[in-house]
C-alpha cells in the first residue's frame, strides 16, 4: 500500500520541462515532443549515425549547435502563435489540452 502510494505521488510530481515561456499563470500554453524535433535537426542525426558519445568532443559541439536550433525554432513558434509557455508534451497540467506544435516547430527549422 505505501508503495502504490509513493508511486502516486512520486507520478504528481514529476517537474514540467519548459522550452519557452513561464508555466506560472500560462493562458496560452502549448505542447512539443522535443525527441521528434531533435530527430529532425542535422547536427543530432549526425551524432547518432556517428554513435558519438559524453566521451567525444564532437558529441558536444555538435549537441549545442543542435539545442540552438531548436530553442530558436520553440521560441519563433511561441512568439508568432502568442503562446504563453512550450512545454514538452506530458510534463505540465492545463485546464484544457494544449495544442501540440511538434510540427510547427519542425516547420520552424527551415531557414
């Protein structure tokens, strides 16, 4: 029983991972999948088809020009769509079911 319990409670606190924006007073939120955008930026393909690791200086400056990409892209969708906060899909309670803007934000990508 204590055991479901802190399943429970550990499962209400899981932390919501903001891309953009504040959570506090969101009225505007939306939702992205941040594995499926990374998925489609260059630099991390090239990390996984190279099998690059923590180990490997690349594996770094390739993962920065990659988070670059896609906190600029998060943050032109959040501001064109007047979105109050991005936050990955599942990690943070609305009111109502926030939109999902993975492909907007892929759509962003592009130059």
């Amino acid at each position: 029983m204590i055991a479901v319990l802190a399943l429970l409670l550990l499962r209400e606190t899981v932390v919501a991972q903001v891309y953009y924006g504040k959570l506090d007073g969101a009225q505007k939120p939306a939702e992205v999948v941040a594995k499926t955008v990374f998925a489609e930026i260059p630099e991390y393909r090239k990390i996984k088809e190279k099998g690059l690791t923590q180990d490997d200086p690349e594996y770094w400056i390739l993962l920065g020009k990659a988070n670059d990409k896609f906190y600029a892209a998060v943050r032109k969708v959040g501001e064109l769509n007047k979105f109050d906060v991005i936050v990955e899909k599942g990690t943070a309670k609305f009111d109502t079911t926030p939109p999902d803007v993975t492909q907007k934000v892929i759509a962003a990508l592009l130059p």
